[in-house]
C-alpha cells in the first residue's frame, strides 16, 4: 500500500475586505481542496498544488493573514479512508449538481423538438450549452482525485446528451432542407 500524502492549509484572513476572502475561499475550492474546518483545507501532494499553494500562500501574505502549508499523512488506514471519503463526496456532489444539469439539456431539446422549433439558431443555442457541459464535465474530472462514484454516470450522461444533440442537428437539418426548394422545382428567373 502506497501512503498518501497530502498538502495541509491553514489560514486566517482579516474578515473585511469580503470580497477578497471570498475569491481566495473559490481559488481554494478551484483547486479541489477539501475543507476540514473553517481555514483548514486538504489537496493531495503533488508539485502543481505546492506550487498553487504557495502562490495562495503569497496572496494571504498580502492579504495581512497568516498562513502555514503543511505536509501531512493519516494516522492509520481509517483515517486516509475519511479524507478520501471527503474528497469523494465533494467531487460527488459536484457530479449530481452536473447531471441535473444534463436533464435539464434533455428536457430543453425535447421541448424544442416537440414545438417542431428547428432553427439553426436554436442548434447553435444548443451547441453552446452541450459545450459547457462538456467544459463543466472536464473541470469536474481534473478535481476528481479518488474516482468519485458517480464519475461514470456522468461521463454517460454526457454522451447521452452528446447523441442527443446530433439527434435535434439532423433533424434541423432535415427541416431546413425541407424549405429549400429543390434545382427541378425552382422556378427559372
């Protein structure tokens, strides 16, 4: 069994002004951090979160906080299975949150579909949407440290919505070719 090592953050900022102790909490949370406790977070040890941390560590400075980064292991095989646990759990949440999304895309295609609404502006509508999905998906897996229970049925998902979309494209592309006339019907001008 390989020891998992992790990066241990505590800080404490001055509680005004919020803003900045707000956007330092998202760049904390953007890098996948688990929170222990008000201050308290945990990354897995690896060089770009040392150097992500030290870089945080720069901006508590500047910030007149205080700060120590840590290297840390679990006490015992129980307690690695908690913090990983944490980790999988937030990355879990963040999954169910992606696949309400999903339905929500399936629901808009449907409705579109069932209003006959096949428009190359509601495809590129669309388009977009699939297209952030796809990003949110990405940014979601690169914060997965521990494989997350619901990865795979998200990563499923998103190709459920993938076909879908090229299902509704067709089906723009059928409609728009049914309002072309065709070179035999055309009038000659």
């Amino acid at each position: 069994m390989t020891v998992k090592s992790w990066l241990l953050l505590t800080y404490k900022v001055p509680p005004e002004p919020a803003k900045k102790r707000i956007a330092l909490w998202r760049k904390i949370k953007a890098l996948g951090a688990v929170y222990l406790q008000n201050g308290i977070c945990l990354l897995p040890k690896t060089d770009d979160h040392v150097r992500q941390l030290k870089m945080l560590e720069n901006d508590i400075n500047e910030m007149n906080g205080e700060v120590v980064i840590l290297e840390t292991v679990a006490l015992d095989r129980g307690q690695e299975e908690k913090v990983v646990a944490r980790f999988t759990e937030d990355r879990d949440e963040q999954y169910r949150e992606f696949l309400g999304r999903c339905a929500d895309f399936e629901v808009e295609i449907a409705k579109e579909i069932a209003i006959k609404k096949f428009t190359y502006a509601e495809l590129e509508e669309e388009d977009t949407d699939l297209k952030k999905l796809q990003g949110w998906l990405e940014k979601i897996r690169k914060l997965d440290f521990y494989g997350a229970t619901l990865a795979d049925e998200a990563a499923e998902r998103l190709r459920g919505c993938e076909t879908l979309l090229d299902a509704y494209a067709q089906q723009v592309f059928d409609a728009q070719d049914e309002n072309r006339p065709s070179p035999r019907t055309a009038k000659p001008s």
